[in-house]
C-alpha cells in the first residue's frame, strides 16, 4: 500500500491573445493537483484512487474543483492485464508516458478535449513470445463519474510494435456511439525514439464526428537532456481544422473559427529529484478564417511549476 500526490501550476503573463479576457492576463494558477492511494494485494491484484484538484481554467479566476480521477482494479494473469472501473483510456496513453511533461502542456488531443478517463474494461498484454506487439482494448461506457469521462460507449483498440528499446508505433482506433444521431471514430497513428539523452515523436490524428466539427491535428516533440539537471523541449501542433473546443479548452484555448499552429519551447530545471521549474512560451498562430480576418495571435509567458511526490 503507498500513498503519493503531486502539484503542478504556473506564473503567467498573456502580452497577446484572441479573447480580451485573455489579452494582457498576469496571474498565478494551481492547474492540477493529484492524491493517489494504490494498493498492491498481491502479484496479481492493484487497485488505486485517486483524486484531481484544479482551478478553474478561466484567466485570473482562482475557485477551485475536486473530482475523482480514478478508481479502478485490476488483474494480472500472467503478462496480461484487465482492468475495471474508472481508468485511463487508450487514446494517448503511450503518447503521454513518451512525451513525459503533462505537467507542461497535455498531448494534443487531451488538450483538444479528448477524455483521458473513462469507466468500463480495458485489457492489454504481448501478442509475441518477446514482446516487440502488443495489444490494447478498452470497452468504455462514458458514465457520468469523474471529471474527464467520455459521452458515450466508445470501443477502443491498439496495436503496438517496439522492435527494440528505443522504437514505438502505436495505432489507435476507436468508434464511439453517441446518444443523438451522430457517432464519432478515431484514428491515430504514432511514432516515437527514445535514446540516454532525447527522445522525439510525431503522431496524426482524426476524428471524424460526422456533423460535429472534425478533429484533424499532427503533432511532432524533441527533448533533448542537457547533463543530469535539465533538458530543452520542443513541440509544434497543426490543426487542420478549427479547434471543436475552442474557447472551451482549460489554461489553453484556442481560436473556435480557424485552423492554427501551436508552438511550445521550454528548458526544464531539476532542482531536485521531487521539483523542476521550467520557463517556457506557448504561441498559437492562426490562418485566416471563413471571415476573411486573422485572430489575434496567442502568447503565453509561463514559468511552470512541479511537484512531484508519487
């Protein structure tokens, strides 16, 4: 049995932004702030709760919300692993343990408002005797418990390939059945390398939501470590579409009327092995929309804090 938790925030400063709540915004936010309690009952049997504390996403607006992040048990039978309850989902599960920094800025369709969690079943495990394929599959109900759950049963499914230590592909399908007419179906497709001293990956997505706005994004990241202490980071997203979210989007929104490039760079500081501080700049520069004009370019001056005691 352990308990852990950890905290991640920012100092900002908005010289420059599409919405005049977010145009010259200065302040300090408490973004996340997570309480976890596993528990190993033997070699085959974990569980874990936990809880997620944040601030509201709006600039200079510090109330506060708590809500369960996960609750969930699972099995082990063998190399395998089912799980049941309120859990991860598949979406960028691989993607986020590779790119490392959620505490800096979420994978690009979590932050685009694709659920991480969901409550339902999942299982994972190798299709080969070494383990280079594996598989992943989740059944997810989208039950109205937690605060990221998805709107409706979603089948979900991946396959994934590591031929060696440093290589990834990951593919990601996904269908999701919604109340109303219309459905929504996922496709991804990611690659990544890992070596001592950087990593990188590119992925693509698609989410086809039929009437709904599309979701159509690429994305590429470089971290690159500078001795034992820090590490320069790089990511650029492309939205081919208007972000669905939009102005909806927490700490980040986007633009709803026009396709845009998101630029992020960072140098992260390990003053130890439990906090890191990194400065760091997010501009999202837009196309011109349907209207003919050109938003407001974003800029965001950060100085991210994290805490991390899992």
């Amino acid at each position: 049995y352990s308990a852990g938790g950890l905290l991640f925030g920012d100092l900002y400063h908005v010289p420059s932004h599409h919405t005049p709540q977010g145009d010259g915004a200065t302040g300090a936010v408490l973004r996340r702030g997570y309480l976890t309690f596993d528990a190993d009952f033997s070699s085959r049997w974990l569980a874990r709760l936990r809880f997620e504390a944040n601030q509201s996403g709006e600039f200079e607006t510090y109330d506060f919300e708590v809500e369960v992040k996960d609750l969930f048990l699972a099995w082990k039978p063998g190399r395998h692993q089912v799980t049941a309850g309120l859990s991860p989902t598949l979406t960028f599960d691989v993607i986020e343990s590779i790119w490392g920094l959620r505490y800096l800025i979420r994978t690009p369709l979590d932050l685009q408002g694709v659920p991480s969690r969901d409550t339902g079943v999942s299982a994972r495990g190798p299709l080969n005797e070494n383990g280079t394929f594996g598989y992943r599959a989740m059944i997810g109900a989208g039950a109205e418990f937690g605060n990221e759950t998805g709107d409706g049963y979603k089948y979900m499914g991946a396959l994934g390939w590591t031929p060696d230590d440093k290589w990834t592909v990951d593919l990601y399908l996904a269908y999701e059945k919604l109340s109303g007419p219309t459905d929504r179906k996922t496709f991804q497709l990611f690659v990544a390398r890992e070596s001592d001293h950087s990593r990188w990956g590119a992925q693509y997505s698609n989410q086809d939501r039929e009437e709904d706005p599309p979701l159509e994004l690429a994305s590429v990241f470089y971290v690159q470590g500078l001795g034992k202490k820090s590490s320069l980071i790089g990511r650029i997203d492309r939205l081919f579409e208007p972000s669905p979210k939009g102005d909806n989007i927490t700490y980040l929104p986007f633009d709803p009327t026009a396709t845009a490039t998101m630029f992020l760079v960072g140098w992260e500081y390990r003053i130890s092995d439990i906090f890191r501080l990194t400065p760091n700049t997010v501009i999202t520069a837009y196309d011109r929309n349907d209207e003919g004009e050109v938003p407001k370019t974003d800029i965001h001056l950060r100085l991210t804090m994290f805490l991390d005691l899992e």
